[in-house]
C-alpha cells in the first residue's frame, strides 16, 4: 500500500504544523513543552528553525499526544492503515449477549494478544471487566 502525502513533509512543514496545532489549542510554547516531555527551546526550535532539529520519533509522538493529534497530523502523511472493522465471533456472541454500546465493541475488536483476538465469549467478558473495573484507577 503506498501512501501519498496530503502536504508536504519538508521539516519545515513540520514545525508550521506544530505552531498550527498548538495555536488552535490556545497552548502556550511552555504549556506545551511540559506536556510533551520536552523544553521550551527545544519546541520553539522546531517550530521556528526546524531543519536544524531532528525530532525522534518519541519526541513527536509526545508532542502529538499533548496536541491531541497523530504522527501522521504533524507529518502531514495519511495513516497507514486503517482499524480493522472486523469482529471476532466470540466477541460479537458477547457483545449481544450483554448488549454493549457499539464504541465498546469497535474498540474490542482492536486488541490482540501475541497476535490473536480472544476466541471466547468469556475471554471476552473478563477484558472487558478488566478495562471497566481500571476505569477507577484513572482517578477521573
């Protein structure tokens, strides 16, 4: 599958994405270097000189995270791929079964384990609780 850009990706291209983004979102150049992990000068390096930064792939990943956009966003690419919309019959015998909003079943279906959904109805049901029992731990 090839992937075309939707703009340019120059670093440059970069660095005005970032200033967009985090203008659009009221953020200051502090706030968010702080949500991102990293500093002020660092951020207003991108932004302003990009071609002379590199930025790791975890440096914007963090800085996507704190924007509230993807990778792809600040690269200016498509995604790769897209979510399999596709759902594991146990999952599904599930879902009816306690008649789960369809946002829980699509974001289900998305979770592998060593390259598997569960099979089971009841595999299924104990992620589930899990992920609903966590929801306290968020502290929200």
């Amino acid at each position: 599958m090839t992937t075309e850009p939707v703009e340019s990706t120059h670093a440059g291209d970069v660095g005005e994405r970032i200033r967009r983004y985090r203008q659009e979102r009221s953020l200051s150049l502090t706030q968010l270097a702080q949500e991102a992990g990293v500093s002020k000068g660092y951020l207003s390096a991108l932004e302003n000189n990009p071609a002379s930064r590199r930025p790791s792939a975890e440096t914007l990943y963090g800085i996507a995270k704190a924007l509230g956009v993807t990778m792809s966003d600040l690269l200016g690419r498509k995604l790769l791929s897209t979510p399999s919309t596709q759902v594991p019959e146990g999952l599904r015998e599930f879902a009816d079964q306690e008649n789960l909003p369809e946002a829980d079943v699509r974001m289900l279906s998305a979770i592998q384990f060593r390259g598997e959904p569960p099979r089971t109805k009841e595999r299924w049901q104990y992620i589930y609780t899990a992920i609903r029992t966590s929801e306290s731990m968020d502290g929200d």
